[in-house]
C-alpha cells in the first residue's frame, strides 16, 4: 500500500530559520538583567519556514 510522503520544509532563505533573536540594549534592569528586545525575520514573519507561494524579497 502506498504511503503519502511529507514535503520537506523550506527554511527561510534571509534568516536560514533563526527567526528571532535578541538584541542587547546595552544595559541592566534594577534586577540586574539585561535588557533586551526581540528582532523577528521580516520575511517570514518569525515563523523560519517559507511557503511555496513565499519567496525572499516578495511579499503578497
């Protein structure tokens, strides 16, 4: 019997699936953390797989 095969995922050309990273703003809290923010990929919008329809540098 035939058995249906899974599609590879396309990782996302531009963040090579590291779609989100923190950025140090250079500083500590009163608590002595770090401060920080959150940077998504533009392109696949902090997911890290592309769609077929998705391509780098297009957006629908």
């Amino acid at each position: 019997m035939a058995q249906h095969t899974v599609r590879p995922v396309k990782v996302c050309p531009d963040c090579i699936g590291f779609a989100a990273v923190a950025i140090t703003l250079g500083g500590h809290d009163r608590a002595g953390a770090r401060r920080t923010i959150t940077a998504h990929c533009y392109a696949c919008q902090g997911t890290g797989t592309v769609t077929g329809t998705k391509r780098a540098g297009v957006t629908a």
